[in-house]
C-alpha cells in the first residue's frame, strides 16, 4: 500500500575533502627534483532538486541519511585525487526546506529548482602548491576540510490552484473524481481523505489543478484533527472553495455555520511563507460556496434557505451533485475564471537582468574576543583563521610553523596586541587552544630546518625545557628549606 508524506527530517552529510600530499621527486642523478605532492578532491554536496515525476517524502521517511562522496587524496607526481560525487535527491514540486529552528531556508517551487543542502569540503593543497621563495621544499602539505553535516526539515506543501474547503464527508473527494481524472479514496465515513488529492480540470482554454485536501474541524489552526497538516497544503492555492453538505443529519450543523466555522480557522491560521512564493493570508483568497448533494430532496430545500445569505458576502454560490453531476458544468468554467483573474492580477513581472555579486569563499574578516571560560583567554573567530586551523596536521612542526605565518600576516597577532593579550595567554582558534607568543617572526626571516621542522618551534621546547628545569630547582631548594625549618636549623649555624 502506498503511503504519502509530507514532512520528514534528514541529516545531509557533504563528503570531505581530500588530503593533500607531501612528496620529493626522485630520480637517480637528480637528488633536487623538487616538491610534486599533489592537491586533495573536493568533496562531494548534498543537492535538493525538484522533479515533477516526484508527489511524496516518502523515500526520505525510509532513508534519512543522506551522503556524498569524500574527496581523493593527492599523489606523488603533482597528481591531484578525484573530486567526491555529489549525491542529488528528489524532492517533489512545492518542497519547503528549514533548519532545526524553523527558518525557511529554501522555497523550492518550479521543476528543477535546487538547493545545496551541505556543501563540500574544501581539498588541501600538496606541497607543490605550497612551495615559495622562502619555502623551496615544503614538508608538509594541507588536510581536507570536512563536509557540512546538517539537520534539515523538508514540507510539503501542495502547489494548486484550487483548494476545496470543507468538513469531513463534505464531498469533496467525489467531486475531484468527476472534475478531473483523479481516483481519490471515497467512503461513507469521515476523514476517508488522509492525504491531499489532486487533480488537473480543463475548462475550455483554461487548466487548471484542484486539490482535494483532509477534512477540516473547529480547532484545526491549533492542530486539532488533522490541523496544520491539513492547512499547509492550501498556503499556495490562488482560489479556496467552501464544500458544503446540504445533506448532513448532524445536530447543530447548517450549511452557514459550517461556513463561518471553516472562515475562522482559515483566519486563524497564519501561512509560513516568505517571500515571491507568498500568496498573504488564506483569508484574503478569493472564494467560491458549492453546495453540495443537491440531488436529494431535503437537501435541496435546505439550500433554497441559506442560498441567498450566502450570496450577501459576496461570494459566487453554486449548487451541484458530484453523483448526478448537476452543475458541475457551471461550476468548472467559474472556477477556470476565478483561476485566470487571479493569475492576470498576480502576472509575474518581467524579469531583470541579475546582477550576481558572489560572496568572497576567503573572506579576511575576524576578531577576537575574550574568552569567559579562561581568565586571561581569548578567543579569535573567523573563516579564514577557523579553516586554516582545520588545514593544519598539528604533528608536523613545519605546518605548524606555516600556520603561525598565515594568521600572523592576517593580523591576528596585531588585533592580539590590542586586546592585551600577554604572553602566554590561551588563545583558541576552532577547536584548538594555544599559548600565544608575541613577535614572532616570520617564515622568511626564519632560517629553514628539516623537513617537517621548524626552529621557532624548537626554540620555544628550548625555552619550555629550561623553564621547567629551573621550577623544578627552586621546588626542591624550597623543600630543603622547609626541611630544616621542621628540624629546628637555622643559617647561623
């Protein structure tokens, strides 16, 4: 038995880029060959794209985890790896996308629409790309960023241009089955319908599509019944039509007070939208009255009764039998009316011609702040520092070294400064924490080491080495102080 979804939550999971490599050429009599590590892949995005072949979430509500390719390393002989695949889902026409706060991140309407769910990471240079006039033979190369990994909330929200409004075994149902080739399930007891229907109407020139929602109950913009389920699927429709049953035996129900029951929770209820796909509140749509089972006898009279006050607000009234199929006629080129006023009013403007200013993918923007959970800390937030951070294989002394020349030449240390940072200082950058060492210089005024070495680094294990050696001096000289103390000696004798 098929199922219909409309609202699921998935976890989008970019592929990781590539390490890049670190790697020497080598050939008998060429002992110099020069570095040929090559860049990393770029990992693979998770991408939304609407297809018109697409009516349900369904596959989302059985697989919600959703993966792209990671990225290749490089390779020796200046050899980049292979860019992760993309993974593409399909998604149906109309899918709203929010993250875990509620904020609309994409409205996707039209076939073909995408949306990148989460973006690859970037692939590390090799040492290849890496090498400078001070830096000949680089020892080290750049890591992979990893891939964005979100939690996304897809809904679906029905895209036709009628909505039939109405309480359970109002009617609804058949009259989409006898207005368009549609075969909803039809039944003699409420809330048959438990998904919208829908279905496409030809009128003369005019196509439109109509959509057979669930039933709607006092109660439903608070989530009563089936409630905001049943609401979200009428956020786009240009044309709602109250299906009234003239023909139900329910105390307390007539065909006006069902009416004014249905107007106030479509008052109630404020569509989520935002934005060019926004059609207002679904107070302010245009409507159509269709009375419904007019075929039997009481019905029929109790729609003589309430016809004319109905008509007072303004409102087209129009009495039909999906059984008998009278008036439906009528009711179908109205509709199609109601369908092209609305669109002629709501015409499109011609489209400019945009101009697109991408935002900057190394943006130099940083700062720093003090840090509350370290007296005396700071903490440095930015792209360009948080990525370089993930670039650098903190077990290499060289990358590490290259790192401090990076951030250095940002202004990291100058912004620092500013702040009164002093030496020592713990300084957290992403995810990693460091004592900070003011003035140190940079790579070209630093004579070059070992592979994977740099002497700034070795200086500063000189300097940590002595400085304990000496704190392990003045503990033990203290002790042997105290020492006599407790004994009763004292320097005079």
């Amino acid at each position: 038995m098929s199922r219909f979804v409309d609202r699921v939550t998935i976890t989008a999971l970019a592929g990781n880029g590539g390490h890049g490599c670190s790697s020497v050429f080598r050939e008998k009599f060429r002992p110099l060959g020069g570095p040929d590590g090559g860049n990393g892949g770029s990992g693979g995005d998770v991408v939304l794209v609407v297809d018109p072949q697409v009516h349900t979430l369904l596959d989302f509500h059985f697989r919600p985890h959703a993966k792209a390719g990671n990225g290749k390393p490089g390779e020796g002989g200046n050899r980049n790896g292979a860019n992760g695949e993309s993974l593409v889902l399909k998604v149906p026409d109309g899918t709203v996308v929010l993250d875990q706060d509620g904020t609309i991140l994409a409205d996707m309407v039209g076939a073909g629409t995408e949306f990148v769910a989460a973006h690859g990471g970037r692939g590390g240079l090799g040492n290849a790309a890496l090498a400078s006039k001070a830096r000949r033979a680089p020892g080290f190369a750049l890591l992979g960023e990893p891939g964005d990994e979100r939690e996304l909330v897809l809904e679906l929200k029905s895209v036709a241009d009628v909505g039939l409004v109405g309480f359970p075994s109002a009617g609804k149902s058949s009259l989409v089955s006898v207005l368009s080739a549609a075969k909803p399930k039809i039944a003699d007891y409420p809330f048959t319908t438990l998904v919208p229907n829908l279905g496409v109407v030809e009128a003369g020139n005019e196509v439109f599509t109509i959509a057979d929602v669930p039933g709607l109950i006092p109660g439903a913009s608070e989530g009563r019944g089936l409630g905001l389920d049943f609401l979200r699927h009428l956020e786009r429709c240009a044309v709602l039509a109250h299906v009234v049953d003239c023909a139900t035996l329910d105390p307390g129900r007539d065909p006006v007070s069902d009416i004014d029951a249905l107007e106030a929770e479509l008052a109630a209820y404020q569509p989520a939208l935002e934005g060019d796909h926004s059609l207002g509140d679904l107070a302010d749509r245009p409507r159509i009255v269709i009375l419904n089972k007019t075929d039997i006898p009481d019905a029929a009279d109790l729609a003589d009764l309430v016809e004319a006050d109905i008509a007072e607000r303004g409102w087209p009234v129009f009495r039909i039998s999906a059984v008998t199929h009278q008036g439906l006629p009528e009711l179908k080129f109205a509709l199609a009316e109601l369908v092209a006023q609305y669109r002629r009013d709501h015409e499109k403007p011609v489209a400019r011609r945009a101009v697109i200013r991408p935002k900057s993918v190394d943006r130099t923007e940083f700062s720093v702040v003090e840090d509350p959970a370290v007296e005396g800390g700071f903490i440095v937030r930015g792209e360009r520092p948080e990525r370089w951070i993930r670039q650098t294989q903190f077990d290499n002394d060289e990358a590490v070294g290259y790192l401090a020349d990076r951030l250095n030449r940002l202004g990291v240390e100058d912004a620092l400064v500013k702040k009164g940072a002093r030496p020592g200082a713990a300084v957290t950058i992403g995810d990693v924490t460091f004592d900070w060492e003011p003035s140190t210089p940079m790579g070209d005024e630093v004579p070059l080491t070992g592979r994977g070495t740099d002497i700034r680094l070795e200086r500063n294990d000189r300097i940590g080495a002595a400085e304990r050696k000496e704190a392990r001096r003045l503990r033990r000289t203290r002790a042997e102080d105290e020492s006599e103390e407790s004994l009763g000696w004292t320097g005079d004798e």
